[in-house]
C-alpha cells in the first residue's frame, strides 16, 4: 500500500463529460457527446428538468437541447412531463446490464441476494450490496425496513470510500494500480469521526486485512454504525464488491460478523 493516499474532496465520481469536454476538444463537440453530457445532467437530485437547467448544464443554446432532447424523447430514453424532462425506464433496463460479469445480475449480484436477504432476515438491520467505482462506493443493492432511519444512502448513489467500511473493506483488497488512482487531495471529513489522515486510513486498511471485516463508527452520517466484508476475485485476491449490516440503532453490529465472513468466503469463491 502506498503512504501516500489521497481522495478527491468532493464525492461525485468521474468527471462528469461535460467537465472533461471543458478540458479538451474534439470528439467532446459532437452531437453524440452533448446527448450523454444531457444524460448525465439528470444524475443530481432533480429527476425533473427544463430545458434552461440541461442547456447550462451542457453549455449549449436552448434551441439546441431542445433539438437533442427531441431525438431522445424519440428514442425512448427521456420522457416529457409538461414543459421538463425526466429519464424513463429504458435507462433502467440498460443500467441494470452495467457493470462487469462479476457484478451484473447474471453474475455475483444475482448470487449475492439470497445472502443478503438472510442478512436482513436476521436481524432487520439496513443491508448493502456495492462496489468500488474510482475513490466512491457505487451501491448495488439495499435492503431496509420500516425503522431503518435516514440513512444517505440508495441504490446507484456514491459514497466516498474512506468515510465507509464498505469503501475500507475494498481499499484494503485493491489492486496497487488502483490505490494510485485515490491520490491527490486530502481526505474530505463529514463527521468528526471520519479517517482524514493517510497514517489513520493506512491503520485502518492494515486492520481490515487482519481482521477480514471493516467498521464505520458514525463516519460518513452521524449516528449511523456499519460492519462491512469483502467479495474477493479468487484468482487475484482483489475486491470485486462489498457486503454490509448497518444500523442507527444502539447495538452492537459485530454479532453480524460470523455470518458475515462466511458470506464473504463463499461470494468470493462465486467471484473467480
């Protein structure tokens, strides 16, 4: 493990396209570029937008995202609500299908959930199912109940890792070529709990591979516990995804940690 490892400070994952369209041109100029630059505009926390917002968004007249827009409302890939835009199911459909065969729903993902419904089962504590895209957990699959509090998170959201033990319980398991990619900024603190030193989450990393299990003790959200294992391609040793138990209530989340290890011995083995 390198002693210098860094993360971006502000969570969103890669570069959006229209920053790396900012960044150079070419390619980035085209019509084909300007309508994922549109899809991505609908990743923030409003699912409904006008034309103004997706304009500025891509940096395009009006006339031409409402010209883009058209072709996509066409296509079946965007859906008109009065004078705004919102994705359809068919993004969903296709989203369903990302990912590698390791995770798609052919793959572990598939094997995983009868794991993790035995999770939720025992105990109705909130279950996740995610992998590590770049320095963010990318959450796969979440099961909770009726009294699972408000936890930030949901499926397809990203959560910076080294604020999450199921973001520690992959950075411990990760290729050196990808622990590279996590240089650059200091790590961003959300509570005074959160690992914001390399010393503190290098610490941390070395526990995780001794132990096999990582903890986040109201890191990323206040009051908010978590136990988190591993899925390791059995071939390489490296994590592939993450399985946690959370819980804002009092109590003690390691008694999740047999179950939770065996889980991890098992998907590893369905993961080669």
């Amino acid at each position: 493990m390198s002693s210098m490892i860094r993360m971006p400070s502000i969570p969103t994952g890669p570069t959006p396209p229209h920053r790396r369209s900012a960044e150079r041109n070419g390619p980035a100029d085209t019509s084909a570029a300007k309508v994922l630059v549109l899809l991505d505009a609908f990743r923030g926390p409003k699912g409904v937008l006008g034309v103004t917002e997706l304009a500025a968004a891509v940096g395009v007249p009006k006339s031409t995202a409402h010209r883009l827009l058209s072709i996509m409302v066409e296509a079946g890939f965007v859906r008109k609500i009065g004078s705004r835009y919102c994705l359809t199911e068919r993004l969903f459909e296709v989203g369903n299908r990302a990912g590698s065969p390791a995770i798609r729903s052919t793959g572990l993902r598939h094997r995983a959930m009868p794991y993790l419904t035995d999770l939720y089962a025992g105990g109705r504590d909130t279950v996740h199912l995610a992998t590590l895209s770049g320095t963010d957990v990318l959450y796969l699959e979440k099961l909770f109940g009726h009294d699972a509090g408000c936890a930030s998170t949901a499926v397809g959201v990203r959560r910076p890792a080294h604020a999450t033990a199921l973001g520690k319980a992959m950075l411990a398991y990760t290729a050196h070529a990808q622990v590279q990619l996590l240089a650059g900024a200091p790590l961003r603190r959300f509570t005074s709990r959160t690992l914001h030193t390399d010393a503190q989450l290098e610490r941390e990393l070395t526990r995780v591979r001794d132990e096999g299990l990582a903890y986040d003790d109201g890191e990323l959200q206040e009051g908010l516990q978590c136990i988190a294992v591993p899925i390791l391609d059995a071939s390489t040793g490296t994590a592939v995804a993450a399985v946690s138990v959370s819980s804002f209530r009092s109590r003690q989340l390691k008694r999740y940690a047999p179950q939770l290890l065996a889980l991890s011995r098992d998907l590893s083995r369905a993961a080669a």
